[in-house]
C-alpha cells in the first residue's frame, strides 16, 4: 500500500516535472513577430521572421615547419618540427526566413483553439484544448510546419491554410 502511494507521488511528481519543463520552454530570441514586414509585403499584413544562427565549427590541423633530419641507419638526428593551427569555419551559413502569419486580432483564443484541435486530428498535438498559444500548441506548430520548411512555433499563414484554418484567396484573373 505505501509503496504505491510512493509510486503514485512519483509519477505525478514525474509529470508536474514535464509541464513546468515544458511551460519554460519559450521560442529562441531568432524567431519573431514583427509588425514591420518584409520590402513589397502587402499592407496591413503581419509576418514572423525566422533566423537560423550560422554553424561555425573550429579546425584544428598540425602543419609542419620542419621535417626530422634521419641519418642513414635510421638515427633520429634532428625530430620533426610541428605547429598547431586553429581557426573558425563556416560550415553553413545564417539563414533569414520572413513569413506571412496570421494577424495578432485573428488569434483568439476560439482560433488557437481550432489550431490545438488541427493539430491533434493530424498527431502533432497531445495536449489539452487550452486556447493558448502555450509551449505544448508551439511544440506541435513547429512540429507540424518543419517538413514544409519552416522551423518556427509561429503559426504560418500557409500553415493555417493548409489545416483549414484561414482564408485562402483565390485568382480572380481567371
């Protein structure tokens, strides 16, 4: 009996664990909503901004300044003289990625709402319809945007589009 009251209190402890690990889980500083927009957006539309950091990796290499001096019969008169280099490449290089979102009076919380419920119809989202944009709905956004490119929690316009979720203007050209 005490030993499943212990297990009982661990598992819930276990689980309050998660919730505040992932309630401290914030977008990183590179990912933005902006209310300025990128050169020729259309106006009053909103847009996020995406930055990718660029990887620099350190190379290390041994160069030498002067060979070993060897006798004849194989005697090491004189070793091998080496010097250490280090410097910082660019293994790839920083990525800026402007996006057009939904605007801040389209995210009510009855929208969120529809985007929690998107979400978890298609598996990304496992959590409960909370009507907030939490860490747990831009866990399952930046899940569900990744394979079409985009790593960001922001709800992207094409995203909600494509969940069925907002407007989709049609050509009226044709």
């Amino acid at each position: 009996m005490i030993r499943s009251i212990l297990l009982a209190i661990m598992a819930s402890t276990a689980l309050v664990g998660c919730d505040s690990a992932l309630s401290g889980v914030d977008e990183p500083d590179v990912v933005q909503r902006l209310e300025t927009a990128p050169p020729g957006a259309k106006p009053g539309s909103c847009w996020g901004k995406s930055v990718r950091p660029a990887v620099i990796e350190t190379v290390t290499r041994q160069v030498l300044l002067h060979p070993a001096e060897i006798q004849a019969n194989g005697e090491v008169l004189r070793p091998a003289i080496y010097k250490t280099e280090t410097r910082q490449e660019i293994v790839q290089e920083r990525v800026e990625t402007w996006f057009e979102t939904p605007c801040a009076t389209d995210l009510t919380p009855d929208f969120i709402a529809s985007v929690q419920r998107a979400l978890k119809a298609r598996g990304f989202y496992r959590g409960p319809i909370t009507a907030t944009m939490d860490p747990r709905t831009r866990a399952a956004v930046r899940a569900y945007q990744a394979p079409q490119g985009l790593e960001s929690g922001i709800l992207s316009l094409a995203a909600a589009r494509k969940l069925g979720l907002a407007v989709v203007e049609l050509d009226k050209t044709g």
